[in-house]
C-alpha cells in the first residue's frame, strides 16, 4: 500500500461509477465553490480572490497559493491586476460558472478520488446573493457529478452563526435543500445505507457559543429526517481541551459519526506522528465501542499570509514536497481500522489557507510577478502541477485494498 503513494505512479483505472450509497472505502475531499470575479452576475465581487470586491492586485490578495488555470474555460476567466513575468495578465476564474465545477469533477474522475462534500455556510446564505451562489454551484455539482460518476454532499459550516439561531436556520436551509431544491433526489448524492450524508462542521469548538443539547437536537433532527449525519468537531473533542469545549463527548457521538479537524494542528511529519499516535487511536477506539464512524482529515500543508494581518510568513506549514501529505496517508494506512471509517482530505480548491490539492503553479514562473504566492516546488522539490492530485488518487487505491 505505501509503495502506492511513494512512487506516485498512477495505476491505470477503470472509470466506473463510484458506488452512492455507501461510505466505506471512500476518500473525500472537502469543495469549497465559494470563488468569484466582479463581472459574474452574483453582485459579490472578487470575492475570496481580493479583499477589494472591484480589483486584484498584490496590495488586496486574499490567497496564498496560484492555481494552475491553463485547462480552464476562458468564459469563467477575468483579468486580474496582475501579470506575469512575461507581461501576460493573470486571470481569475469564478465557481459560479458551470465549467469550472464540471473541470474540477473531470480531475476528480482522472485522478480516482471518490467524492466531493460541498461546504454550505450556514450564516453566508442568509444573505440572497450567497444564497444565489450557493445553490448555483449546487446545481452545477449535481450535473457534473453525474457527468463524471463522483458522488456529493452537503457539508455545512455553521462557524459563522449565531448560536441562537443555529438551530432553526439549520432545519429551514436543509429542509429547502431536500425539498423544493431537491439536492437528494440526485443519484450522485451521497448516501449510506440508502441515507443521504450530511455533514454539520463547527460543533463544540472552544470559540463557539453552542450548546451540547443544540448538538443533540441538530442530531436528532437529521435523523428524523433519514440523513446519515457527521459532525465536523475539534481535534481534541474526545479529551475536551486546547480546541475543544468541555462537555460535547456524548453530545457529538448522537450524530452517525465525527470527523476531527486536524489543519493546523501539527506542522511537520514529527508533530502528526506524536500527535496522531497520542489522539488518534483512542478516539476511534471509543468511536467503534459505540458503533459510531471515524474520519480523519488529511491537509498538504498551510499558509494563509495574505489574508492575514502583516506579520505572518508565507508557507506556514511546508508541504516539504509532499513529505507532510505523505506522512498522514501512510500512518493512517497503517494505524487506522477501516471498519466504519472514511478519510476526508482538505482540501480541493482552497487556496485560501494553501490546503487546496486540485491543480496548482508548480513554478515560481507560472505565478504572477512578487514573491506573494506558494507554488509547488518551492520547498526544493520539482513537481508538477497535478502532483496532489496524484497523491489523492493513489491514497484512495490504498485505502480501498
């Protein structure tokens, strides 16, 4: 299994159709679709690209890492205020248009990984033009899902509500989502067990004001309505510290099963292993004795300078050439039971923080011109653009062997 991901050769595969209704055996990326451009018609700006909604240049960048954009479709592109080291302008593109989800689910097929769960955000879509946005890159996730024979789901992110309302907002959305919009009457949505997968990311967080009976009623109300429901929780939910607030254990463990956000947790190959070994184990232990699912989260590395106050580095937490993936894949190759366990990777298309493993500059030369963004040879290693999503494909074989 580890030679797998070692050599980074691809075996060949078969394109089937991945399985919709079941969880085992499935590695997952986390999608975020939450990119625009001013001339988009959703009325938000360059959002997530620019901290200015009219312009990116390198005083207003919002992002760490350049995407590779060469395969995509200049209809979904708009010029930048920057350029090239040739004189080109750098163009953006927006996940509002059809093409670009559809060329993302096309990788996802050519590289073997199995799923994409869709982050919803709970607080942005009370505002009507996210809730636009949101839906429209929903819409185009259900096409291209079919298109190319991935599954989907929606994963909320309530990080952003008020607790007071937490509840109630969450209950209307997924009530309109499953209903009049009709997200799981699409035979790509995810399911197991014939359940759709939903994921509520955010609960029992130290800066969260919710509450351990609001995890249990959110809980419960997905299940009432047969939904197969995950909890995104801290890392150290399970021994109520440094990330976690006290009291949740039982709260969170109403859901089907947790999935422990891990970025930022450790930064290098030593820190994931004595972390890993430390948490890891006992939490899938008491996940198991309780019939629960377990899905560790994996990240290729991190670095969020520029959306940041002055003062932050760039490369935060070296991808090392792959090292830093590498190690959690093998570990958790290893270690991990694979009875009721998934492995979710975050994440596809976040450039944001520099966690996005979808296709990426490789050289200093295919960024634009400063020394503002990641690419990834930087830390020594000459690799090509679609190196993690090599990686990606490769730990999903592993896993499901």
């Amino acid at each position: 299994m580890i030679k797998l991901l070692v050599a980074i050769a691809l075996v060949s595969i078969a394109y089937c159709d991945v399985d919709a209704n079941t969880m085992n055996g499935k590695v997952v990326v986390g999608y975020q679709g939450w990119f625009n451009h001013e001339s988009d018609g959703f009325g938000v700006g360059w959002r997530h690209w620019s901290k200015d909604e009219h312009k990116v240049d390198t005083d207003t960048l919002n992002f760490d890492l350049w995407p590779d954009t060469t395969e995509y479709d200049p209809q979904a592109m708009k010029d930048t205020n920057l350029r090239y080291q040739n004189g080109q302008v750098a163009r953006l593109y927006s996940s509002g248009h059809p093409s670009i989800v559809d060329k993302h689910f096309e990788w996802m097929k050519n590289y073997n990984i199995d799923s994409a769960f869709l982050q919803r955000f709970l607080g942005e879509v009370q505002d009507p033009r996210f809730f636009k946005l949101r839906n429209t890159v929903t819409r185009n996730m259900m096409t291209s899902a079919a298109t190319h024979g991935r599954t989907f789901a929606i994963m909320y992110d309530v990080s952003g509500v008020n607790a007071n309302n937490l509840v109630d907002l969450l209950k209307k959305d997924w009530g309109y989502l499953s209903g009049e919009f009709g997200v799981t009457r699409s035979p790509r949505y995810q399911k197991h067990d014939n359940k759709p997968v939903v994921v509520v990311w955010g609960l029992g967080f130290s800066e969260r004001q919710d509450t351990p009976n609001q995890a249990i009623e959110i809980a419960n109300y997905l299940k009432s309505q047969n939904c197969f429901c995950i909890a995104g929780v801290p890392y150290f939910w399970r021994t109520q510290d440094r990330d976690a607030r006290p009291g949740f254990v039982d709260a969170l463990l109403n859901f089907d099963g947790v999935s422990p956000w891990a970025v930022g947790r450790y930064g290098s190959r030593s820190g994931f292993e004595s972390t890993f070994d430390k948490q890891v184990p006992d939490d899938q232990r008491l996940t198991l004795s309780r019939n629960k699912w377990y899905a560790p989260v994996l990240f290729p590395g991190f670095s969020w300078k520029n959306l940041s106050p002055p003062g932050r580095e760039l490369n935060q937490i070296p991808r090392n050439g792959g090292d830093f993936f590498r190690a959690q894949a093998e570990r958790m190759l290893i270690k991990l039971q694979r009875t009721n366990t998934f492995l979710y990777i975050a994440m596809f298309d976040e450039v944001d923080e520099a966690t996005a493993i979808f296709k990426a500059a490789s050289r200093k030369e295919d960024t634009p011109v400063g020394d503002k963004f990641l690419y990834l040879s930087i830390d020594g290693k000459q690799l090509p653009s679609d190196y993690y999503l090599k990686l990606a494909g490769n730990l999903t074989t592993a896993w499901k062997h």
